[in-house]
C-alpha cells in the first residue's frame, strides 16, 4: 500500500533535502523513506531483557509462589538459636 504525504519544510530543511539528493544522487522522495526509515530504526526501544528460568520448570504446585506452608522450615537447617553455623 502506497501512502502520499505532504509535508511544508522551512528554509534550512529544504536545502539539507537539496544536498541529499546532490550529494547520493537519489530523488527526494528516496531521501525522506530513508530518513523515516533510519529514523525509525534509530528510535526503537530496546527488546526487553528476558529473566532466565522463568516458565522453564514446572514443579506442578499451582499456588508455589503464593502459599506460605511452603516456606514453613525453609534455611532452617544448619540454625541453632540464631546462631549462624
């Protein structure tokens, strides 16, 4: 699908379009598709980063995360009344 745009460009926009073309040879038209393109590429955020591990296992509890019976005794081991062993 092609798109038709008009755009009004002030004195100084229009003679860096005039240079563009000079300079790569390429018509106007060529000159602002690249430009929206770098544009575009320029300005696309960043892929966000993935947490490694998460949904790879499958420990078949539903409520794992939300249930504290069980965490009852957890790091217990090797405690002796707060005491660090």
């Amino acid at each position: 699908m092609k798109a038709t745009i008009q755009a009004r460009l002030d004195e100084e926009t229009q003679a860096a379009l005039d240079r563009l073309v000079r300079r790569h040879g390429l018509k106007p038209s060529e000159v602002v598709r690249e430009g929206i393109r770098l544009l575009d590429k320029h300005h696309t955020p960043p892929a966000r980063p993935r947490l490694i591990g998460i949904g790879m296992f499958s420990s078949g509890i539903g409520d794992l995360a939300t249930n504290k019976k069980y965490m009852e005794g957890f790091g217990a081991k090797g405690l002796k009344r707060g005491r660090r062993k």
